[in-house]
C-alpha cells in the first residue's frame, strides 16, 4: 500500500456533495489520496465499507450541516467516531496512548450547536473547523480549505502514516486497530448504545471540564460542565450551580449524589469541606469524602488526598503516601498530580531525587496546558536539570506558560529575549515582558523593568519610571533594587537627591 495519506471525507450525502468534491480535489493537489463517501459501490448497505474506509485512513474529515445534525447520521457517526477511537477514551488514555489512530477533522457548517446532543458531545471531545457558510459555496470558502490543508499536512508532516502501520500488519489477520477484527465486529459494537456507555460518554466530557479547570480555563471549564449537565449528568450540574455563584444548589446536588455513591460528588463536596466555600470548614468530612472516592479510583480525590497527606492536613503527614497517592493521579493523567510528582522528584521529597524523572512529569503536565508545568520544564531546559540543556526550548516551554499570564515565565522570557539565549536578541521584547511580569508584581520584573528605563536599553531612557519601578521592587524586599534605589538617591537620578534616604536603603540591602 503506498505510504501516501490517506483522507477520508464523511458527509451527508445528499446536502454536501459539492462541498466533499472540492475538498477532495484541494486535497488531492496537495498529495493526498482521498475517500469521499459517495464512491463506494455497496448500494444502501454501504456501512461495512465505511468502516474498512476508516481503517484504512490516516484522517477522517466530517462534513457537519445541521440537516447532519438533525439526522440519524449524527448519532451513528459519534458512536461511530468512539468505537474507532476518533474521538478519547480518557479512563483508558494510558493505555492506548501508543496506539495508531485516525485524525478526526470536522468541519461545522452554520451547525446549531444547542441541537442534538451529540453535536455537544462531539463538540466536547473535538477541535473543530468552523466555516461561515453553509458549505463551500459562500463564505471565506479560501480560509476554511488553507486551515483544513495545513491541519492535514500538520497531521502528515507530525506522525507516522497508518498506511506505513497496515503494511506492517499484513501478514497479522487479527492485529487490526484497537482489537476490531473486521468490519461486521465494528459495526456490532457500533449499534450497542446501552446506559453504560452514555454514561462513559457523559463522564469524559465531565473529565474534560476538570481538565479546563486544572488548566484555569474556566469559560471553557463552564462550557463542558453546561454540555455535560444538559445531558443528565448529575455532578455536572453541582458545578454549572457554583461556577454561576449558586452554591446552596450546588452543595444540595452533590449532597444528592453522594447519597447514590457517585466519587465525582465526594470529590467536589471534599473540596468544600476542605476550602470552607459554601459549607463549614471541615477538614475531617474533606478527608473522608477523598478517602472514599480516592479508594474507588476518582483521580481528583487521589490528588485531593495527596495534598493532605503531604501537608498534615487532616491527617499525618506522611510525604511517602503523598508521593503514592499523586503518582495514581498522574499515571491516569492528572494534570496537578504530574507537576506535584514531579517537584517531588526535584526536591527528593518521599522519593530519592530524580531530576530526569521530575523533567518527565512535568513535561507530561506541560502538554496538556499548565502553566505552572510548563514553566517548571523550561525552568529543566534553562538549567539542564534531567535534561540536555537546550534554550530554544526553554524559550519555546516559558513563551506557553507566559501567553497564559504566568508572570515568572513573563520575566524568564524577557531574560532570554536580553541576552539573546535560545532566541534573537531583542531589547525591546525583553522590555515587552518584563513590563507584562512587572504589572503583576514580579518584584525580579520590576527591578529588570528599572535597569531597562534607568540604561535606556529596548525603552527611551527615563529616570523618573526606572526610580518608579525600583522603589516597587524594593518595597518588596528585593536587594538588589534597594541598592539601585539608594544609588539614584544619592545621585538625584529621577529624583530629588536625598543622602539621608540612600543610606537607608543602602543600609536595607546590606542587611540582607
């Protein structure tokens, strides 16, 4: 079989052929050899070559209309998309994460997306390409095929092809993906729609709400915990409540769920009880509520625990357990769990000192969007700590954490951009986010941001704000701007020249 990609374009049929064959045909310009579901030759009962189509195929791109929406197809399709694996699996994310599989890229026609529910589940466990129109005959038809072109080859360009795996597999008639063996199988497993599954379904995209929140991405978190709770899922709906100021309903329908054992409860309701929002403070209920859910697998109660134990609150401290307890969360993806193992593997806290394996961690959370993470792997890279030290990739890590706002990223990345260390020099950047840290509080930010004013380096050269900016951080009890302060006092730079107050400072930065 030849190694090229290998697309295949899914639709309903009878709205959006023409958009599949333009498509197609931009597609196949580029390289790409492409399936369109409208050339099979099976007659109406075409639903086992559709199958054999995905196996086959490196990306499945799913063309969405709301006429798709309204149709059985949408339900076929989403259920269709998991029994595949298109669309995650997250309980079962460690161990398929080396597994082959197909690319889903749908692209979203005027889609309704308050209508079928599997629309918002689809919505929940994938990106999607939004185009303005309702197909490719109106609307910025260029923009939609470049970023569909350049998703592609992103796919191509970044992965082994399937088509290179099943050539691997030919003489290995059961070694199909994820353990369908034909298509009969597939689609046997397609039609079971039982309650366990919806609930699966329900749970991921739950999952995926608890993801944003570790991440502080809470428009998303509160867009995720609204599909979830629309759909009947129970805890869900505990959260939209208190991420829309109702705690009391909150609390009642976690306390209702908990009746019925539900972990996902015990763990928020813990939470509660541990912060003293919406109920009385209780340590102890917090450390049963965990212990319970965490006992039962629940992942953010493992963390939840974690943190007690390695605290001493609620319980005794003990950092070995902690170490325990955070390791069940991360290796199931916790996304806090892997950067607290991994600073206990820097410090060598219940762990012997690893700095490879605390770089493994943290690099593990840093995909998936902390920014705490991602700053504590640039930090490895910067240093060459567990890692060969590679600035550009320090650059690359602080850049992530510092778009999201985390001002010590901010002020790392400013001092790369001054020295020219794994990207361009660039004063005037450096300045850029520096100022960014500064404004946050950064007290190494402020007394940089200072240097910068007070040398005229990347800024027009101002006394008055460098003074500003060093009196900021010295207020903090930052030595070195306490000595620079004291030095534009007894100079009269920015300031009145004042003797007495310099040697003030003087004498606060010597003490230190």
């Amino acid at each position: 079989m030849s190694a090229r990609a290998k697309v295949m374009i899914s639709l309903h049929v009878r709205t959006m052929k023409f958009t599949a064959e333009k498509i197609a045909s931009e597609l196949r310009r580029s390289g790409v050899d492409v399936w369109v579901c409208f050339e099979m030759k099976g007659g109406v009962d075409y639903r086992e070559e559709i199958v054999e189509a995905i196996e086959e195929a490196d990306i499945v791109v799913l063309l969405m209309n709301n006429e798709w929406a309204d149709s059985g197809e949408c339900k076929d399709e989403y259920h269709f998309a998991k029994r595949l694996n298109l669309v995650s699996h997250e309980k079962q994310r460690t161990q398929r994460m080396h597994e082959r599989k197909p690319v889903l890229m749908p692209i979203a026609f005027n889609l309704n997306w308050e209508g079928q529910k599997h629309v918002k589940l689809l919505s929940a466990n994938t990106n999607f390409i939004v185009h303005d129109g309702k197909d490719l005959s109106e609307g910025d038809v260029e923009q939609t095929l470049k970023v569909l072109k350049e998703s592609v080859m992103h796919v191509v360009n970044s992965q082994p092809l399937l088509a290179e795996s099943h050539n691997n597999n030919n003489n290995n008639n059961n070694n199909h993906h994820h353990g369908v063996t034909t298509a009969a199988e597939a689609m046997k497993q397609l039609d079971l729609t039982a309650k366990d599954e919806k609930q699966q379904a329900l749970q991921e995209v739950y999952d995926k709400a608890q993801v944003a929140m570790q991440i502080e991405n809470k428009k998303r978190a509160e867009e995720l915990f609204e599909i979830a709770a629309s759909l009947g899922h129970r805890s869900a709906k505990a959260n939209v409540h208190w991420m829309k100021g109702n705690k009391g309903e909150a609390i009642k329908c976690w306390q209702e769920e908990i009746e019925k054992g539900d972990v996902n409860a015990m763990s928020d309701l813990g939470s509660c009880y541990n912060s003293g929002e919406g109920v009385n403070k209780d340590i102890n209920k917090a450390v049963e509520l965990f212990k319970t859910a965490a006992a039962q697998g629940q992942i953010y109660a493992q963390c939840h625990l974690a943190n007690c134990y390695y605290s001493g609150t609620g319980v005794t401290k003990d950092i070995k357990k902690a170490v325990e307890l955070y390791e069940q969360a991360a290796t199931q993806g916790h996304i806090e769990a892997q950067n607290r193992l991994g600073l206990r593997y820097y410090n060598g806290e219940g762990v012997t000192k690893d700095h490879k394996k605390a770089a493994e961690w943290f690099e593990k959370a840093a995909l998936q969007g902390q920014m705490y993470a991602q700053n504590n792997i640039a930090c490895r890279y910067k240093a060459g700590e567990g890692v060969v030290q590679d600035y550009k990739k320090a650059a690359e890590w602080f850049e992530k954490a510092a778009a999201q706002g985390y001002a010590d990223s901010q002020n790392e990345l400013g001092t790369l951009y001054y020295n020219g260390n794994g990207v361009t020099k660039d004063h005037k950047k450096a300045a850029e986010w520096w100022e960014k840290a500064a404004l946050q509080g950064n007290k190494n930010a402020q007394n940089n941001l200072a240097n910068l004013y007070y040398n005229g380096e990347g800024v027009t050269q101002d006394y008055k704000k460098a003074v500003e900016w060093y009196e900021k951080a010295a207020e903090q009890g930052y030595a070195e701007a306490k000595n620079n302060l004291a030095n534009c006092l007894y100079r009269g730079y920015g300031v009145t020249k004042d003797h007495k107050k310099a040697a003030e400072w003087y004498e606060k930065a010597a003490l230190q």
